[in-house]
C-alpha cells in the first residue's frame, strides 16, 4: 500500500492551534518586557509564527478542497 505524504486534517488543525497559543504567548511579552533586546527578538518570533500558523491554515484549506 502506498501511503501519502500529505498532512491530515487533524495534524494541520492541531498545529494551528499550537502555534496560535506560542503566538498569544509571545505577543504578550512582546507587551510587557522591559528589555529592548528582548522585545524585538519576541516581535521577531511573533511575525514568524504568525508567518507558519497562516500556511498551515492555507494548506487546512487546500486539504479540505480536495477532498471535496
């Protein structure tokens, strides 16, 4: 049997949620960090993340596409 590479539905699903949380996480000691540095290195993660969790929510969509 010849097993597919795609990601499931589930997998996409959880790891938006994941990065979602890291995300909210993130941004909040991007808020209340009294060092620069380290404010920027947050915002820096933040603008990544957010970066991931919108693939992986476009590849959710093209998974749910297909299926169709």
């Amino acid at each position: 049997m010849k097993q597919s590479n795609k990601p499931t539905k589930k997998f996409l699903i959880l790891m938006s949620i994941l990065f979602g949380i890291q995300i909210i996480v993130f941004s909040y000691t991007v808020m209340f960090t009294p060092y620069t540095f380290l404010r920027g290195l947050n915002l820096l993660v933040v603008i990544v993340l957010s970066f991931v969790t919108g693939t992986f929510v476009r590849e959710l969509f093209i998974a749910i596409k297909e299926n169709r």
